[in-house]
C-alpha cells in the first residue's frame, strides 16, 4: 500500500503508507506551530486517504514559511529535530514547481536567527547561516533521489 500527493493528474510523490503517514503527523505539527495551512488535503478520491491533493499556492506559501522559521531559529535542537521533514518538505516543493529560495538573514537577527528559544546549557548552535542553507538544500536534494514517483 502506499500514498499519492498530486497535483491534478501528476503524482508528484508516492511513499509507502508509513513515510506517508509520518509526513503527514509532521505537516500538522508545522501547520499549528506556523499557524498556517499547508496545502495538502483531500484528493480527487474523496473518502480515500491515501490519495492526497497539492494545492501548489498554498503549499508554497507554507514552505516558504517553513524555510522562514527554520533558518532563523539558533536553537540546535530545535534545529535538529525538524531537519529531515523540512528537507522533505522542500523537496516535495520543488516538484510542485515552486522556487525555493533559502532565506536571507534579516537585521536583528544573530547569526540569521531569532534568539527566541534560550539554549541551556551551552551555546546556540554557532554554524553559520549558510552552512545551514547549503546543508538544507544538499539534503532536499538527497531526499528527492529517494521519494519515489
């Protein structure tokens, strides 16, 4: 058994029920945290769970979102725990057709994160913004090698 995330006709993504299911549980993690809607929902086949829609707009929206949030935190774990996910996510983008740009660090922000999360004990995490981007985007990559069509 297995999932389907597609746009219209295209199949841009066809995991195993469990990867499925897994990104799913961690899409709504990051809908509520964002407090945003990510864009996938309900297929063509309504009743089917296994059949999902991408609605390319909005799920470009949401990772946009995603890439936000997480470039700017400086809390290694928090950095962490999300890493495989947003390069999934990223990849998935991408498919979709959407441009993904890694963003920039803004004026207030230490090292292009927030200091939001205080990181006891020890320092945040001190790799630079763009050690994060390129090992990101080197990930999102690997990951899209590996999700099948």
């Amino acid at each position: 058994m297995s999932m389907y995330f597609d746009i219209g006709d295209e199949t841009l993504w066809n995991p195993s029920n469990g990867a499925g299911r897994l990104f799913l549980r961690q899409l709504e993690v990051f809908e509520a945290e964002l407090n945003l809607p990510s864009g996938i929902g309900q297929g063509k086949h309504w009743g089917d769970p296994d059949t999902l829609e991408v609605d390319p707009v909005a799920y470009a929206e949401f990772v946009h979102a995603l890439l936000a949030w997480h470039c700017r935190t400086g809390h290694s774990v928090i950095l962490a725990l999300p890493e495989g996910f947003v390069a999934t996510a990223v990849a998935l983008a991408r498919r979709a057709g959407t441009e993904v740009e890694i963003p920039e660090p803004e004026a207030g922000h230490v090292g292009g994160r927030v200091q939001r999360d205080i990181q006891v004990p020890g320092n945040p995490r001190t790799t630079s913004a763009t050690v994060v981007v390129t090992g990101l985007d080197t990930r999102a990559r690997e990951t899209d090698r590996w999700m099948a069509r």
